[in-house]
C-alpha cells in the first residue's frame, strides 16, 4: 500500500536539509493550509527561536537525516535546549 503522507515526509526531509528556519515556516504553513487551514496561522506565531529549537529536535528525529545528528545535538547544546 502506497502511503499518502510519503511525499510530505520527502518534501520535509528536503527541507530540514537546507537547515533554513524561514524556509520550514513557509513549508509548514503551506501544508497546514491544505490540512487545516483554520491553524495555518498558528505557524507564523512561533517565534523564530523556537521554530530553529523545533527544526533541530525534528532532524534528530529521523532516522534519514543521521547524518544530520550531530550537528543538530551540537546546535542544541551551544544554546542550552536539552537532548534526549
């Protein structure tokens, strides 16, 4: 069975590579709208901060972006978010 979020999760993966904050808010907010476009403007709230914490967290996450982890541990540790 072909999974329906498939492209999404290529379409997020190609985005975290480029480790460009403004970049996952746009695709965020572009997804949401098309998931619920009630929220969608929940996604401009997130402070520019929290997003870049939020963007690391998520490439730890998976397992195709390893080559990406210690960097992103690195990145969270210089400003003193906690790694799991």
């Amino acid at each position: 069975m072909i999974n329906p979020d498939a492209g999404y999760v290529k379409r997020l993966a190609y985005v975290l590579r480029k480790r460009d904050v403004e970049e996952l808010r746009e695709f965020l907010r572009h997804e949401a709208n098309l998931r619920e476009p009630e929220r969608a403007g929940e996604i401009d709230e997130i402070a520019g901060h929290d997003l870049e914490v939020r963007m690391h967290k998520m490439i730890l996450s998976r397992g195709d972006l390893a080559d990406m982890h210690a960097d992103a541990r690195r990145w969270l540790r210089e400003h003193d978010v906690e790694v799991a």
